[in-house]
C-alpha cells in the first residue's frame, strides 16, 4: 500500500466530524512558533479471545479513536488529547497547548523525511476470521495438548489482535499515515505426576494476518513447545547458588539485554544524565565482538514500524559496535536537544501518551563461536534458555531475572533442569563479560512488550548463544 493509499484510508477514519482543512489550519494555529510538535490521529480495534479447560473463557472486542495534539520548545512540552474526533475538541486542545510558556523559536525542527518503505500488510486481521473459526482453533488446541499428553490437567490458550491506523498532521502541511497489524497466540499447558504440577508456556506473533497462527504447523509447534516445558520442569531440581558462568540461549534470552542495556541507551536517560551509559559515547562499553542494534525495519516483526509515532521512518541505530558505544535511540526533542538526527523511535502508547525514546527490534549480533563448543567449554554453570519476568534499575543497570528454562551445566554437558533460578547482575558490567558469541543469531517468536513510565508498547528482542562470566546465581539449593 502506497502512502497515499493509506492517507485515503485514515481520511475516511478521521475526517468524519473533523473537516480536513480545519484540521490543517487548527494544527498550524497551535503550533506557530514552537520548534516541533504533531497532531497525532488514532484509530484503533483490539480484540481477545481465550480459552480454559476446553471452554470459550472470555470474548472481548473494542475500538479506540482519538487525537492527541503537541506543541515543543525545548525541553518543554504541552500535550492535550480527546477522546473525541471532532472541530470543537481539537479547538479547545489548540488552546491549551498555546499555553506553553516561551516566546517564538527562533527555528523550526526540520520535517521526518519520507518513505516509501512498507514493512507489513495493511490489512486489518480482525476483518478476515470469525469468531467461530477463533473458537474451534482453540478448543483443538486443547485437544491436541491432552491428546499429547495424559498428564496434562489444564489448557490455558487465547488469541489476540489489533490494528491500528495513525495519520500524523504537522504545521508544515506535511501529513503521514501508517496502518499498523498485530497479532498473538499464547498457550500455556500444565501437567501432573506423582503429585507435582508445573507449567510451560509460549506465544508466537507478529505484524502479520492471523492465517499464519491458525496454520497447523504454528498452533501445534506452540502447543508442543508450551508441554515440552512442562514436562521438562517436572524433572527439574533446585538450583545452586553463587557466582558462576552463563551461557544465554539464542532468540529470547534477549530479553534480558532489552532491559539491562537497551533502556540504558535510549537517548532521554542520557540527556539527562540518569542512564549508566551516560558520557561514554566513543568509549568501549562491552567486549569485543559485542555489537548491539536497534532495527524497526525487519519486516513482519512485532516491534517494526514503518514510521513511528511522529511520522519519522523506522531505522537501523547501531548502538554498540564491536564493543564501543557508538549511539543512542532518539525521538525527535531530544535528538534536537542533543544535537543528532532522530533515528525513527519516538514511540507512544496510544493518542492520550506523549511520545519518547523506545526500542524496537533490539539485538546483539552473531559472533563466530559454535554454540555447542560454548556449552563445551563450561566448567560449572547455568544454561539459561528461556527468561520470565525480571527488574532493572536504569540508573545503573540492576537487573534481577527469574528463568522459566535453565539447565545445570557441568563438564561441559547439559544436566539437570532447574527451578527456582535467578539471574543477577548490572548491564555495563554484563557486556564487559561476554567472552564467547555464538554463530545461532535468532530472534524472539513475537511476544514482547516493553513498559515504560507507564506506557506499553510491542517490541522485539533477539541474540546468538553467549557465554558470560561474574554472574551470580540466585538459587533454593540448600
């Protein structure tokens, strides 16, 4: 779909109660003399389907229109929103933003550049399956699970997606438009032996129709791989405690560089001083070989865009490279106020959150290192291979992540399952740790969202094997 196609679609979404013209005139109105600032125009269905122990759970569908105005000079900015798309809320939302203190600029922000690119399909998901066939999918998702299995006691499976259409008016007169799928099937199995339950669980996503998550060969993996971990965890034993060597799993252990160093480089915490990494620019921040990037453009992905939420193109930002901190993410104030070019994400909940620096598709690339010989050269360690929730302190870095799959390594072999574990550490310190990287670059299966003051938003994340020393290993082995 061209750019002007999807101007046309959102002009039918927005221009209903709002005249265009009006729209043009009331934006330019309000933002005359700031440096930079956008009427950003929201459109949104979402909808969930679920299931438990073999019955529809719960069924909801909703919708969302509404705008959001901003004007910037600075550091400062003023932000109203409405809930209502019409002439007389835009107006009163123009005044209120014409109260932002400070005279006229004495320049105006350079307008995004334009893009022809076009990383996922305009079509809205919701549109092309009923709820029937949604409801059928799932229930032979749980039949599949206990025919599987006889241990399986529960089925917990759900089905979830959105799409979301912007237009993005800025007072030059520029206009960009984006229509945005999302879709996810997440499946989670529980099993019972000799009076022990434990759980597995996964999902598979992306910017994408739902025909690829009712393909059989996607349901049934996800369903196979949410038992595999159940079943694993009924072997699983206690862990050992202290500091020992990690070797991180390929695709969504990069979770864990998500939060323990992407926070770190998005460009407000370092403006502002309170990021770890601030004032390093240049200087060498992990080992070599570590490079980290932040990639919106990798087509279907869960957390590309084809432009963000101020209408900038979705980039490549090479963060760290081969060790040196090379640059930050940026939305456009603060880039202006750092003196660099926005790189595509400035990023936004939804019309009633103000945009900021947010990650989208982060991941270390792949070394040279074969991931069984990094397994082989472990003496005493934890193989973690899959992460659950965790904390990060940004300031400096703090992490503490719970695994939901991890093995005892000893002699260079993969024992044990075990439960219970935790990951500790900081992540400049982390980076300064990784002494082997794998040839098994892989990214996650499309389930991530990242939180932030408040604001969710769908990101990627993504990693070869690594093999890390100095960690510490929360345990319950007495």
């Amino acid at each position: 779909m061209s750019d002007e196609t999807a101007l046309e679609a959102t002009a039918r979404l927005f221009f209903r109660e709002l005249d265009p013209g009006a729209a043009m005139r009331l934006t330019s109105d309000a933002l005359a003399g700031s440096e930079d600032g956008e009427l950003f125009l929201e459109y949104r269905e979402s909808e969930m389907t679920s299931l438990e122990d073999g019955r529809i759970r719960s069924a909801s569908f909703d919708t969302q229109r509404g705008f959001g105005l901003r004007s910037v000079r600075g550091p400062a900015a003023a932000y109203a929103h409405a809930g209502e798309v019409s002439e007389p809320a835009l107006a009163r939302a123009a005044e209120a933003v014409r109260a932002l203190p400070g005279g006229a600029s004495a320049s105006v922000s350079e307008p995004p550049r334009p893009t022809n690119a076009r990383l996922y399909s305009p079509a809205n998901p919701l549109h092309g399956v009923d709820f029937p066939a949604k409801a059928a999918l799932l229930a032979e998702m749980d039949a599949y699970a206990r025919g599987r299995d006889p241990r399986v006691v529960q089925v917990m499976a759900s089905l979830v997606g959105e799409w979301q259409a912007v237009r993005i008016l800025r007072a030059d007169g520029r206009e960009v438009a984006d229509l945005r799928p999302l879709v996810r099937l997440n499946v989670s199995v529980v099993v019972e032996s000799n009076g022990r339950r434990e759980t597995g669980g996964t999902g598979i996503g992306g910017r994408f129709g739902y025909d690829r998550l009712l393909a059989e060969s996607s349901w049934k993996g996800a369903v196979d791989e949410a038992l595999r971990q159940a079943v694993l965890n009924l072997d699983s034993v206690p862990t050992p405690a202290g500091e020992m060597e990690v070797v991180l799993g390929p695709g969504w252990p990069g979770i864990l560089l998500h939060e323990a160093i992407g926070h770190g480089l998005e460009g407000d915490f370092n403006r502002k001083g309170t990021s770890a990494f601030a004032g390093l620019m240049g200087q060498r921040v992990a080992s070599r070989g570590v490079t980290v990037v932040d990639d919106g453009t990798i087509p279907d992905r869960r957390g590309s865009l084809t432009v963000d939420d101020e209408g900038t193109p979705s980039g490549r930002t090479v963060m760290i490279e081969d060790g040196i901190l090379t640059g930050f993410i940026q939305d456009r104030q603060n880039a202006r106020l750092m003196g660099v070019s926005p790189t595509g994400n400035g990023r936004r909940q939804s019309y009633a959150h103000t945009p900021m620096p947010r990650m989208t598709n982060t991941v270390m690339l792949g070394g040279t290192d074969d991931p069984q010989e990094i397994l082989r050269s472990v003496k005493r360690g934890i193989y973690a291979v899959n992460f659950g929730g965790g904390q990060v302190d940004i300031t400096n870095g703090k992490f503490v992540f719970s695994l939901s799959e991890g093995y005892i390594i000893e002699d260079g072999r993969i024992g044990a399952p075990v439960k219970g574990a935790t990951l500790i550490g900081d992540g400049p310190s982390a980076l300064t740790q990784v002494t082997m990287i794998g040839n098994d670059l892989s990214l996650d299966p499309g389930i991530g969202t990242c939180g932030k003051q408040g604001q969710g938003v769908p990101v990627g994340v993504g990693q070869p094997t690594l093999k890390m020393t100095g960690l510490t290993i929360g345990g319950t082995a007495v």
